[in-house]
C-alpha cells in the first residue's frame, strides 16, 4: 500500500447495496470501513467503489463526501436495459445540492481484451478527456493478471490503438478534477433498470435487518445516555454484512443465505440481551410496576401488549395478554403500576368493518378505508394480487414490466372478526391460490389514522409476485418516498421511457401518494419494493423465484406493514415521523423508576437517528437529519455535561464549533454532533 502497488478503494465495511439498508447503516459502513483502512494502512480510501451494487440513492453523493470520499466509481448503470445513461464522468448532484465526480464504467473486471479497450473508448462520453476502464479478476479490478500484462505491452506497438496509460484510481480522479468545470451534472437517483426483484426478495432477511438496525440504534442510544461507556462496533459487522448486496437483494444460494440469516439471528440475540440488561439495572427491582422507554424525541401515546394491565390505564383483554394504551416522554422513561385498568377507547368491530373516531375500515369483497375526519374516501379499492413473474435466467434479480400482463386478484374465501376493541380491532382474511394458503389481518387502534397488515401465507407457488395494491380516492399528483438519509420524489405518471422504467422502485420505510390537500402512505418494516401509476400505490410482499435459490421465501412467508391515511400533503402529515414510530416500538422492563427525560429536541421535525458514544470514547456523538427539504433550527438539551459541541463528518473528524442551543440544517441535511467530554 505504501509503494502504491494496492490501492485501497471503497472505504465501506463491505460493497454494500445502498437502496435498501438504513441511513445509518449507510453512515457505519463508511465509518467502521475507513477506520479500518487508517489503522492497517495509515490511510483511508478517497475513492467510492460500488462496481456491483443494484442503484443508487440520490441521498449517497452527501454520504460519500461526509465519508472523506473525493469521487465514486459504480458500473452496474451500463446492465440497465431500458436507457443508457449519457455520461460516462459527470458530476453527481444529490437532493441536498452535494456533488461529487462520479465515474460510469461500462463493465467492472476484464483482462484488456481489444473489445474492453474498444467499449471504453465507445461509450466514452468525454472524447476529449482519457477514457477509465478497470481490469483485473474479481468485481472492481481486484488483481491484474500475466495475460493482461502481456496484452498491454502488445497494445502499445500496435498501429491505430490508442494510448494507454495504467494508473490509480486516484490519478484519474486527480485528472477529471482539473477539468471539473467541463463535466457535465447529473441530478438525482442513479436508478438501475433492473434487478428490481431485490427490493422485495428473502422477507426473512429484511425483516431481520429492519429489526437488527432499530435495536442497535436503542442499544446504544441507552447504553450511552445511561452512563455506560462503551463501544458496540463488533455488534454492526453481521448487520453490515448483511447489507453486502447479494444478501440484502437476497440472491445468494440457499446455504449462504442461511448462513448470513442464522449470524444476524444471534447478533440480534446479543443485541437484545445486553440492552435487556441495561434497562433492567436503570430501574428498582419491584414487579408491582413496569418502567417503559420511548427512544424517539417526541411524546408517544401508544398501545402497546403487557401480561398484566396497569392501573387506571386503558386495556382490552386479547388472547395473548393485554393490550394497554401509554404515554411516555420523548427520549424518556416513565414507570406504570400494576392493576386494574378500564375498558375505554373508541374503536368497534362489527361484521366486516372497523372503526374509530377517525376512520372506518370496511371488508366487502375488497378493502375500503373511509376517511370520517373529512368525509372522503381514502382508499377506494384495496386488493391482494399474484401476478406471473418470469425473468429468464435471473428470476432471483428481476422483476420484468410484463408480470402486469397475466394477475388475478384473490377474493377472500373467509372474512371474520377476531378483536373487537375497545382499543383494538382486527379483521381476519382467508385466501386460497392454487396449493398456497394466505392469511391478513388488519388492525386499526383508538386513536390512531395507521391501519396495520400482517399477512401470513403457507407459500407453494413458483415464478409467481404477490402483491397488495390500493386504489385511492384522490388524482395523485405526488408519488414520494423515503430513501436512505433522504426523500425523494419520483414519476407516477410516467411520460417517457425513463419515467416508465421505474415501474418497481425501492423505499426505506415509506412511500406516499397524494395531493397537496390529501394522501395515503404505506410504511413498511422491510417490505421494499414499491410501485405508484396514477392514482394505485402498491407494495410488492414477496416472489418465489428459482434461480439461485429455489427455496427463497416458499413455505412460511410473513411481512408486515400499514397505511396512513393523512390531511394535508406528506409534509403537513409528518409521513417520515409516523413511519419512524411504527418502526420503533416502546420498550418495557419489569421495575421501577423516576419519570425523566434523558435529551429533547426543540423541532419534531428533524429526525434523530442516531446517539452513541464517540470512537475514541470521549464524547457523545448525535446524528441528525432533515426528512422535509426546508431549512431548519433545532435546540438540543440533554441531561449531563459537557465541554463543548462540534460538528463532525460521518468519521467523527472535526469540521466546525456549532451551538447546540440553534443547531441549524439544510433541507435534507445530514448533521453529526459530538459533544466533547460528555458525561452524567
């Protein structure tokens, strides 16, 4: 490394995929990845090297620059099979205005064959800059070979080739930087027209991976709040792997899919024990109370499900327990005591419909969700549908266009109530197609606008989508979705070929449709792939593709998600607030404690996705983000002192002293905070 014989490159803990992993996953790979470059090597990488990764966010060109990235290579875009992407070196815009001077490479390995030279140079969109091309075996360039030399010294004696110089990366990015002004500015995603079936493959492992991010987040952010001075980075590496892209687009063979599934199963029961242990010793031992902790920044009343009802507390008897409606402070804990709680909330079930002071959920034939706040129709038609999805040879990757051609919608062979409130009711759905079997219940709370969906299926069908798609009462002029550390807003209304190549599009936690005075969201809890035309949002639950595992999610299926009904736009609603909350559960311990609140954002509106303890131990460091596109002012309080606050890049170098008391953020601004010498 030192000689400059090995470059290193990437800077991420593995060639993650970048659509369907969490902000904050994104943020530790580049972390944990540069950190180990600087200790083994003395150096990081200033190259992004994603050869192989299935699309990337428009939230990704800030990521890379706060990861002490200069430019980024990626050359999956030229296996998209719609349009071809004009530039081959441009500058890539993301929607927080960031740029960084991306490299489009029409393959990624080869041993200078004349065709690799001669498609270089083909599809180089620069002609009067040089041309990259990487070569070498394995994905990116991994080592040259002596064929590769041999080729080389032939090429240069040969008459009308041209010239061909080997260099670093580095040397190229140094190269295109000096003509920076001539590059021409790409604005937005960089969406690969296709192997859009990975958003939706392998429920197993997105879920998992949903579950793993949001514990770890809790494990730390209590660990540290708490006093508990240590670091958890062991515990990101089987998640982080996990994000490698084939498992996260699950299109592994089957033993190596169980194999990443069974290591993210023991890292979560790690997780969950230690962070087990911490609350437990935060509390007074006393199984007369439960002390229950709210992670997110803002007041929760929620319901939540308990062995024992707690006193003078709405409850309704359910079959595994109870359930009982709580409030607890933003980043707080609050203890309740046991006893008889009351029967009180505003929901009923009766026949096929349930119903709240809010909305009404109505089963006949299809789903209907009537909007009684503003006496309108949310959801007009909500349907269950499989669909023929055949993509010769790489059905595990690819989700075609055509599987709209041939689809049945299932009518439920049973409909029945099976809770009947008062804080929740639920119905239950019997479906039956060819030799599988499919169950839905949904759920609406008191109070509550989220209807929520568990759909459990005994799978036996091959090379067949199920999908759930709603017909919304509204034109549908806005199709929005959450990406990672970023929103953005995409075509449903497509009226050209690269609007309507994005017919299968990947979200973090949520997409929305709507208008500016009205709109219906899906959230989701690791069920990615989405799809919006007109006035139809649909999610995409699961595939059974063949190849390259013939066993991927057949038999036992379960995902679960909810809808969003909501006044006003996205924005109006707090769309990425609500999908935030739905993806992060209270969290409960046996004993008792003081009501307190550990820390407190003056603005709801900035997410906080992040608090842990800083690398070198010293310091709390706080990540934030601006989910709305506006400009912002938050005010930070947190219990405990410290020296002063900085602002850091995403390794936790200093950039600038900022003033937690006026902490300001750009639209879709990513801010990370260390307060220096931090302690209780």
């Amino acid at each position: 490394v030192k000689e400059g014989w090995v470059i290193p490159v990437g800077g991420m803990w593995v060639e993650s995929d970048t659509n369907l992993p969490g902000g904050e996953s994104l943020a530790r790979q580049f972390l944990y990845g540069q950190k180990y470059l600087l200790t083994r090597f003395g150096r990081i990488a200033t190259v992004g090297w994603l050869p192989d990764t299935f699309g990337f966010p428009a939230s990704l060109p800030q990521i890379l620059r706060k990861a002490g990235l200069r430019a980024f290579l990626e050359a999956k875009l030229s296996w998209s099979t719609v349009d071809k992407y004009p530039y081959s070196v441009f500058l890539w815009e993301g929607i927080d205005g960031t740029r960084i001077l991306t490299i489009n490479s029409q393959q990624f390995w080869g041993e200078f064959h004349p065709n690799d030279i001669k498609r270089a140079m083909q599809n180089h969109s620069l002609p009067n800059l040089p041309a990259f091309q990487p070569f070498g075996r394995t994905d990116g360039g991994g080592s040259t070979t002596w064929i590769s030399m041999e080729r080389y010294r032939t090429y240069k004696d040969v008459p009308g080739m041209p010239e061909i110089i080997i260099a670093s990366p580095e040397d190229y990015v140094e190269l295109m930087s000096r003509h920076i002004n001539e590059l021409p500015v790409w604005r937005g995603e960089l969406y690969l027209e296709t192997h859009r079936g990975v958003y939706s493959n392998g429920t197993v492992i997105k879920r998992l991976v949903r579950d793993t991010e949001v514990e770890l987040r809790e494990l730390e952010l209590w660990s540290a709040l708490l006093g508990i001075r240590k670091n958890y980075e062991e515990l990101w590496y089987p998640l982080l792997e996990a994000e490698y892209h084939d498992p996260m687009g699950a299109t592994n063979t089957k033993l190596a899919y169980e194999d990443v599934v069974n290591r993210l199963t023991r890292d979560r029961e790690v997780i969950n024990k230690e962070l087990n242990e911490i609350l437990s010793k935060s509390v007074n031992n006393d199984n007369n109370w439960v002390t229950i902790y709210n992670s997110l920044p803002w007041d929760r009343t929620e319901i939540i499900k308990l062995d024992k009802p707690l006193r003078g507390l709405p409850m309704q008897r359910v079959e595994d327990g109870y359930l009982v409606q709580v409030s607890v402070p933003g980043i707080g804990r609050k203890s309740f005591e046991v006893g008889d709680g009351v029967n009180s909330g505003d929901v009923i079930a009766v026949n096929n419909y349930i119903e709240n002071s809010l909305i009404r959920v109505i089963v006949d034939g299809s789903l209907k969700i009537y909007d009684k706040e503003v006496n309108r129709w949310a959801v007009e038609e909500g349907r269950l549908v499989v669909c023929e999805d055949i993509a010769i040879p790489w059905s595990g990757w690819n989700l075609e266009g055509w599987y709209r051609r041939n689809c049945k919608v299932l009518s439920p062979s049973q409909v029945s109530i099976v809770e009947k409130g008062p804080l929740r009711g639920a119905l239950m759905l019997k479906y039956v197609f060819n030799n599988s079997e499919i169950t839905q219940w949904i759920y609406v709370k008191a109070g509550s606008r989220v209807v929520e969906f568990r759909v459990e299926a005994n799978w036996r069908e091959r090379f067949v989508v199920v999908r759930n798609e709603f017909r919304l009462g509204i034109k549908g002029l806005h199709a929005v979705y959450e990406i990672p550390y970023g929103v953005i807003e995409r075509p449903n209304r497509p009226s050209n070929s690269w609007e309507a190549a994005k017919f299968e599009v990947p979200a973090w936690r949520w997409g929305d449709l709507g208008d500016d005075d009205y709109g219906v969201a899906i959230l989701n809890r690791g069920v990615q792939g989405y799809s919006a035309r007109d006035n139809v949002i649909g999610i995409t639950l699961w595939r059974s593709p063949m190849f390259p595992n013939p066993f991927l999610d057949y038999g036992h299926v379960s995902v679960e998600y909810a809808i969003y009904p909501h006044i006003g736009n996205w924005v109006e609603a707090r769309v990425p607030k609500v999908a935030q909350a739905y993806n992060t559960p209270l969290r409960v311990v046996n004993g008792r404690s003081t009501e307190l609140r550990f820390l407190t954002l003056s603005d709801d509106s900035v997410l906080l996705e992040s608090v842990k303890l800083s690398e070198d131990g010293n310091s709390l460091v706080l990540r934030l983000w601006e989910p709305y596109g506006k400009y912002s002012r938050v005010a930070i309080s947190i219990v405990g002192r410290f020296d002063h606050a900085e602002e850091t890049d995403l390794l936790e170098r200093g950039v600038g002293g900022v003033d937690v008391n006026a902490l300001s953020l750009q639209p879709f601004e990513i801010k990370t905070v260390a307060l220096h010498n931090w302690s209780l």
